[in-house]
C-alpha cells in the first residue's frame, strides 16, 4: 500500500472512532504529523493529531518513535493516535501507558 493510501485509510479508521473534522496533511510542512482532528465530549472538544507508520512486522515501534510523536505534537493537543501496520516494542508499549495514554494492538 502506498503511503498516501495508508494514510487516507487511517483518516477513515479515526473517523470511525468517533473523531469529527479528520484531515490528512500532506508534506515536509506537515511537522511530522499525518493527520488532525477534533474528538467531541459534548460539551467540550479535543484537538486529536495521528500519525502512520507502515512498517514491516520485523520492524516494531520504538520508544523513539513514541517519543518522536510526542515532539511533532509539541504541546498542540491533548489526544494522540499512532496507527501502525507492526507491532509495539515493549519500550514503546511502556513509554505509551502514562497518564490518559492506551494503546490498542
């Protein structure tokens, strides 16, 4: 699967969670995000940003990849989603249980 396919697909994945107003966005300008959206708890509303990684299953996420995720958001909302095509190390499975994080696998 191309990576833009990946990417439309997860757009329709988090969409089906519940998240209203899913965008891709494309290229370097992206600030190493794929995707933005907002997730609404009437009355209130959440910024959601999402990112794809399509990777191999001999390859697994990383904390780096956890924490790299973590940089591209930079303080800009309080929900994040990483969509992946592998599994999670267990770095990263640790490093994504903190306070209000789960992972779904």
């Amino acid at each position: 699967m191309e990576p833009g396919a990946f990417e439309r697909l997860a757009q329709r994945l988090v969409r089906e969670v519940g998240v209203e107003d899913v965008r891709v966005t494309r290229g370097p300008a992206d600030g190493g995000l794929d995707g933005t959206g907002n997730l609404r708890i009437n009355p209130i509303s959440f910024p959601v940003f999402f990112q794809c990684k399509r990777y191999s299953p001999e390859r697994p996420l990383t904390a780096s990849h956890e924490r790299e995720f973590g940089g591209a958001m930079g303080g800009r909302g309080e929900k994040e989603i990483l969509i992946t095509t592998t599994t999670f190390a267990r770095g990263a499975r640790k490093a994504g249980t903190g306070d209000g994080l789960r992972q779904l696998t």
